[in-house]
DNA sequence: GCCGTTTTCGGCCCGACTGTTTTCAGTCG
C-alpha cells in the first residue's frame, strides 16, 4: 500500500520460515540471541531485530505504527476475490472502508462505482466476491474432493478438442488440503476447451473466460482453474502449474543466473542478433524431466517440490529413491464387524487381497474406548482363535493371503494399556493410540506415549498426534522426546492414511527419519473399500521423503513381523 | 528487508485476464 514491492514479501518468507520452522523462534532467541536467528534463512538484522522486540516488550512498534495509519482488516479485505492492497488503499482513504462489512455497505449503496479506477463491473465482482466469501469453505481435505476432482478429470478428457490433460497444482503434489484445482489441457483448439469449460453445469460462477485460461468456481464451492498450452509447452507448463510456487520461483533463479528465462512456456536461452535485438530460443519444455536436466538439476517428484531442500538435494544427486505407489505389500491397521467397522474379518481379508495386498492385521479397538464396542481379553482370545480358522480355511481353499492377529490398544491417560501384557503378548501386530483425554498438558501426554512405547508389547503408536485436519489440532507433543524414544525401544511409528487423519503428517515424517525410525502406512481401514486409502497414505510417506526401506510393511509378512519387537 | 561461485549495491519470477482505460495498472496464481 505504501509503494515498496520487495519489504512486504520479505516479511511474508520470513513469517512462512517461522511458521514451518521445526523450532520454535524463542526458544532460538532464547539460547542464541538475535544471531541466532540471523543463521536462518531469509532472517536478517531488520527482521531479527523485529523478533527481539517482540519477544522482550511483546510488541513491534513499526507495526504498530502502520495498523495506526491503515486501521484497516487487510487480511478480511484481500480475502475478496479482486481485492488486493491498492484497492484496499483507495478504499480507505476515500470511503473510510475498514473491513469487509463496510465494503459490503458501501457496494450495496452503491458508493464504489463512482471511486476513479472503479465501475459499476468492479462493484458487481465486489458483491460477488463478498458473497462467496461467505461460503467459503477455506481448504478442502484432498481425500474429500478427489474423488470429485477425478470425475471432472474424466468429464473433460471425453471433450473431443482436447488432446491432453492432466490435474497439476497441489493435488498432484498430494498436499493434504487443496485450496483450488489447476488443470493444464493441450489443445490445438483452445477456444473450444474454455468454452466447454465455462459451461459445464456444475458451475457456478466465472471469475475469468480468456482465451488460454479460465477460472470458475463451482457449486461445491471449489476453485477450478484451467489453462491451455501448446503440445512444446507441455512439460514447462506442467512443472510451472504443478508448483509449489516457492519451487517455481527457486527453479527460475536457476534458470537466471545461467543467463536464461524460464516460464510456462519453456526454458528460454538468449540469442543475440545484430538484426533483431535479443530474442529468446527454447532449450527444454517439452517433458519435465528434460527441463530438470537443462537446468542441472535431478529430477524432482511432484510430491517433493516444496522448496524445502528439495532442490538443493537434487543438486547434490542426493535425492531419496521414494517409496512407489505399488509398494505396499501388507496393512497393518484393519477394522473388523467385531467392533466399530462395517465388514467381517473375512470380508475385509478378501477386499484386501483384491486390492493387492498378502496380508492385514486385524486391529479392532479395545475395552476402554467403549462406542465401539472394544474388544477385552477374552474377545481378544476369542477372535485369535476365529483368525486362525479363517487362515486355514484360506489354505483350504488356495487363497494365498495371511490375516495377523492385532489390536488397537487404548492408552490410559498415565500411559497404562486396557489390556494385560500376557495378551498383548500373544498379538502378532500390537498397536496403541491415544483416542482420549486429550487436553492433557504437553508434558502428560507426551510421558503417557512413552510410557505406551516402552512397553516391550507395542510395536507400533497409531496416528501419534491425533489431529483430525481441518477439525481437531494435534496433541501438544515434545515430539524429539517421542522419536528418541521410538528409536530406542524400537517402536513402529504408524503414517495413518486415513484422509481426515493423515498423521504423522509430512513435516513430522521427515522430522523422524532424522532420528532413523521405522515407519508402517496403514489405511486405517473400517470399511472393504477403505484399502483404496493406503494412497493417501503412501503419498503423505513421499511428501516426508520416505524410502521404501523405511517402510516395514514394504516387506513380506514373515520379514516385517521380524521387524517388531 | 534479504542476499551474494557474476554483486556488500542493486537486484528481487513471470505472464494471463480484467476493467477502465486509449496504453496500462491491479490482481491472481
């Protein structure tokens, strides 16, 4: 708002660092002073200065200062579509616009229109913006659009003018939330594309009808944006739509200090010529991979490009060989009719056959957490006993798959298991998780997981933190204490691929394997169709770099049952 | 404000679409 294009987004990387940064800020502050700090990438005098400010007198008095001269809701306001600072600017100073409300006053009276720079349209997008801010459901979990976003996927491949198509940005990437849909077509006929496009009857509204590019929104309340490249574009196109941002932006760098330009386009090297000036030659574009080699560099999975280290590790040829999507050969938490799922032991065995797997344990939830009917000893004993049967009926039968035994063990607030050793004992597969008392202080509940992990009994903690996304926050958790303590009592740590779970999440994930833990992707399943989860799963493993070395249930069942304790 | 195997000063990613404009600024991704 004040002119300086470079001193904001400097503020915005460093409170991008700050947020993802494994540790927390006064806690660096506290042992090593604003030097310390100062090590950190994009944190430099001014900004560290800022942070020392604020962690002494609990306040920034520059900030300050600004809010006094724009007491303005700049995030309520450019959280309009077609909003942005210049406008909030005008806004203020001509109709004293402080927040959305007011904006929605001033269009309804129709004050804006007449404000130089502004219309009647920019008013009417104003009011739409406003309107569909209020429905705004912020970031969509991957798991609960996918299946919509593929079926858009296949509803535009049958259009005949297009050639290719592929769903790029965020979800090919597998971030767990997904803010809006990217989809890169090839086309010779762009025009035809965006028209369909537009048109398709589950649109709601259109924000842009160009003629390579097009926005709607949709009436779920998903963003899908479309754009058309020409077939040699495809791969440059591909990498720029597939982000993440920040990666795009560090590839550029690349690209320019070899004296070169990239873009959707392509990768561009200069020509100089006495006739014409400068102009540009394309040098790679076609396919991503050919684009990462140009610019001397591995390439890069989608998963991957988050521009945390990812680019620097392809420099190096040190990438990890990430775990595949086939590379699952066992599911190590399984919910049966035996409590809360909705197939029988058999039923959930053959699902889990047919979707490619040799073997599952059986995890049922135990006595404590009580809804679900949880299983106590003797259930336990009984459905070791019906297990046993079904497997040799599987021979019988020549069904080549093996059901472990198993539990989901309920942890005690103190760390204390519902169930006896001399029954765990017995379990081929023993996990335990936390499903209660769940505002215990950090401290309770991160002893309460140590105490489960120590005993000799549990191999694996099923979803750690138990955040549910976009619902539940995960529990407060010294988690270096946790991953020490896996590491030395050899437990498991699960990947829940559940999609509303997702837990461990990526960040945690690669925090982790820094302390050479193992890791089990399970699909949580408690329903036959559920095995489809163990994507999810393996994809959130990527996104924290996982190999598939990492992943006991990579092996077979006799080579991942020696991996327990 | 940050950063530096081209620089401690002078850069900072790049292009499409829209609206209000007669050539472009603002917004978005």
């Amino acid at each position: 708002m004040q002119d300086e294009p470079f001193r904001p987004r400097a503020y915005e990387r460093a409170s991008e660092i700050a947020s993802s940064h494994s540790a927390d800020f006064r806690e660096i502050y506290e042992k090593g002073g604003a030097k310390a700090l100062m090590e950190i990438p994009s944190i430099g005098r001014g900004i560290a200065e800022k942070i020392e400010e604020y962690i002494k007198t609990g306040r920034i008095r520059e900030y300050e200062a600004l809010k006094k001269k724009y007491p303005v809701d700049i995030a309520g306001l450019t959280a309009v579509e077609g909003i942005g600072p210049k406008a909030i600017k005008t806004l203020w100073q001509k109709l004293k616009i402080q927040n959305v409300a007011d904006l929605e006053k001033a269009a309804r009276a129709g004050k804006i229109a007449g404000i130089a720079r502004f219309g009647k349209k920019s008013e009417d997008k104003i009011f739409k913006g406003i309107e569909f801010l209020k429905l705004s459901h912020g970031r969509f979990r991957l798991g609960d659009i996918l299946p919509y976003v593929r079926a858009l996927e296949l509803e535009l491949k049958s259009v005949k003018e297009v050639d290719e198509l592929v769903v790029a940005g965020s979800i090919r990437r597998w971030k767990e939330t997904v803010g809006d849909v990217d989809i890169l077509a090839v086309s010779r006929k762009p025009k035809a594309v965006m028209e369909y496009f537009v048109g398709m009857k589950d649109v709601a509204n259109v924000y842009a009808h160009g003629e390579t590019k097009s926005a709607v929104k949709m009436n779920n309340g998903l963003d899908v944006d479309i754009r058309v490249v020409p077939r040699e574009s495809f791969g440059a196109a591909l990498n720029y739509f597939t982000g993440s941002k920040d990666h795009n932006v560090a590839l550029r760098e690349i690209a320019i200090k070899k004296g070169w330009k990239l873009n959707e386009y392509g990768l561009y090297k200069s020509q100089k010529s006495k006739a014409e000036g400068q102009k540009w030659k394309m040098i790679a574009g076609r396919t991503e991979d050919e684009l990462y080699e140009k610019l001397g560099i591995a390439y890069i999975e989608p998963e991957m490009r988050e521009n945390a280290g990812e680019i620097e590790a392809a420099r190096n040829n040190q990438l990890p060989n990430l775990i595949g999507y086939g590379d699952l050969r066992g599911d190590l938490q399984t919910h049966t009719d035996w409590t809360d799922g909705k197939h029988s032991i058999r039923e959930m065995a053959l699902a889990a056959k047919e979707a490619g797997l040799e073997y599952i344990a059986i995890t049922d939830h135990t006595k404590t957490l009580a809804m679900t009917g949880g299983s106590d000893e003797k259930k336990l004993l009984k459905q070791i006993a019906e297990i046993k049967k079904i497997n040799q009926e599987f021979e019988a039968e020549g069904i080549k798959f093996r059901i472990l035994t198993g539990a989901e063990v309920n942890i005690m607030p103190d760390g204390k298991l519902d169930i006896t050793d001399e029954v765990l004992a017995d379990l081929d597969v023993a996990g335990a998780a936390i499903h209660m008392n769940l505002k215990l202080s950090p401290a309770e509940q991160t002893k309460r997981i140590v105490r489960a992990m120590e005993n000799p009994n549990i191999d694996i903690i099923f979803h750690l933190t138990d955040r549910i996304i976009n619902r539940r926050e995960a529990l407060p958790l010294d988690l270096e204490t946790i991953f020490k303590t896996a590491k030395i009592t050899g437990t498991i740590l699960e990947i829940d691929a559940y999609p509303e779970r997702l837990d461990l999440k990526d960040e945690h994930i690669r925090e982790a394997k820094k302390f050479g833990i193992k890791f089990a992707i399970d699909s949580d399943a408690h329903a036959k169709d559920q095995f489809r989860f163990l994507e999810f799963g393996i994809a959130q493993a990527r996104r924290g770099w996982v190999e598939k070395g990492e992943v006991i249930n990579t092996r077979s069942a006799e080579g991942m049952l020696k991996m327990l304790k």
